[in-house]
C-alpha cells in the first residue's frame, strides 16, 4: 500500500490556497472517495441498518466538520485509518497484484493466463 502522507499534505496546503495544485486535490478527492465507498462495501449493501451506520459516520465525521479539522483528520475518524490507494486502484482498473502472485514471480502481465 501506497504511503498517502504526502499526498494528504499536499491537498491540505492546496485546500488552503497556498498552492495551485487542483489536479492533486482533484485526485486526493478521488483516493478518498473510492475509500469511502469501501466503507459502505463492508457494511453490506444490502444491510440497510449498515448502510445507516456507515452513513451517520460519514455526515458526523466528514460533512459535519467541514474545514474545520484537516481533511486527513475527518477521514481518519469516519474510516478508523488512513485511506489506502486499493479501491482507487482497483476502480481505475490497476489493482495491485495479489501477494501470492508477487511471491511467486508473477509479472503482473494482464494478459489471460491459461
């Protein structure tokens, strides 16, 4: 997993309008919009007591607080950890490689394996 520190940083400064930098914000958006949406996935979709769960948190955490705290800090509390690249990965079609395929020497060719 990729280390979104820098990433968190560079959003927070831009956000405050010392950078021009709405490219990374745009795409900061992105990361944690595909994290998210995880949140929801583990709770079920179909769970609509978890999908109300998930969502108080999110209006709580996130769209309660606003600019109030950094944005890193308000997903962190929504999520419990930091936003990972996974799902934003995965929704742009660049999932990262299984483990057991890395180990064993896989290239991470996407052509179909026989």
């Amino acid at each position: 997993r990729g280390d979104l520190s820098q990433l968190v940083r560079v959003f927070e400064e831009g956000a405050s309008g010392r950078h021009g930098l709405g490219q990374y914000r745009y795409l900061y958006g992105e990361v944690l919009a595909a994290d998210a949406l995880g949140a929801f996935r583990e709770a079920g979709f179909g769970d609509e007591e978890g999908m109300r769960r998930v969502g108080r948190a999110f209006r709580r955490e996130v769209l309660e607080r606003g600019a109030s705290v950094p944005a890193g800090e308000a997903y962190r509390a929504f999520r419990g950890r930091e936003a990972t690249l996974d799902a934003f990965l995965e929704r742009h079609g660049l999932a990262p490689m299984p483990a057991g395929e890395a180990e064993a020497g896989g290239t991470g060719s996407l052509e179909e394996k026989p």
